[in-house]
C-alpha cells in the first residue's frame, strides 16, 4: 500500500517539474525567437516559476492563483499575437 501511495507521488512530482520545465524553455525560446512580444516570454516565465515556489514555502493558495494568473495572461496574450 505504501509502495503505491509512493510511486504515485513520484509521478506527481515528476509532472511538476516537467510542466514547470517545459513552460520556462518555452519562455526562453520565445524570447531569443523575437517571434512573439518579449513580455508574453517573460510573464510564462514568472508566472510557472511562481507557482511551486509558493507551494514549497507554504505561501498563501492567493499566491498559487497569482502565479497562475501571471503564466495565463502571458499564455494569452501569445495567443492574441498568434491570431493577429
């Protein structure tokens, strides 16, 4: 029972770090692409950064839903800049 409870923390762990991983190398590429705006970069960077940082201080759930607020406004605004 243990064992599982374990392996599916792991698996939970890794997703992080993988989502969080991907989400800045993808705000690293858009800023040295110059393809899209440098900002919409820079708040996907921030914004992902933001969230496990909270989690792992104990900060505030607000805090989470900031930096959930920050990666979404630069994931949209990459989207409006798709679309134009």
């Amino acid at each position: 029972m243990y064992l599982a409870q374990a392996s599916k923390a792991g698996r939970r762990v890794g997703s992080v770090l993988t989502w969080v991983l991907g989400n800045v190398l993808f705000g690293i590429s858009i800023i040295r692409a110059k393809t899209f705006s440098r900002w919409a970069g820079i708040l996907l960077i921030v914004g992902t950064a933001i969230i496990p940082v909270a989690y792992l201080t104990g900060l505030s759930v607000h805090v989470v839903a900031i930096g959930g607020a920050v990666a979404a406004a630069g994931q949209v605004w990459l989207g409006y800049e798709l679309l134009q």
